[in-house]
C-alpha cells in the first residue's frame, strides 16, 4: 500500500498533500450522517478502492 507515493516527484507530493487536506478539511465537522464511518467522499481521497460498509457489513458496536 501507498507504493504509489516512491514514484512521486516533490512537486506531486505536495500536491497530494493539499488535496488530501482539503478533503479531511471537508469533513471535519460532522456531515449530518449518524454513521460515524460512512465517509465515502473521503474514501475516495485514498488511492485503494474500498466498497461503502452497509447495515449488513458495519462493525458489530458491542
């Protein structure tokens, strides 16, 4: 993981970086989901592609 990040010039690093903070700046106050880990948008922001947890895949809270 993250393998992507040897091949990356300082310049595009940098860039990255400012759009990775963007999107965690994005999602820094609460989104209005009761779910505290339903954050598809900022899933979206890694370079790995995860599927959207459901109802019938969610963590067990106990």
């Amino acid at each position: 993981m993250d393998h992507d990040l040897d091949a990356m010039s300082r310049d595009d690093l940098l860039s990255e970086v400012r759009r990775l903070r963007a999107g965690i700046r994005a999602h820094r106050d609460p989104s209005g989901h009761e779910l505290c880990w339903h954050h598809p948008a900022l899933w979206g922001l890694l370079p790995e592609k995860v599927a959207p947890r459901t109802d019938d895949n969610a963590p067990d809270a106990r």
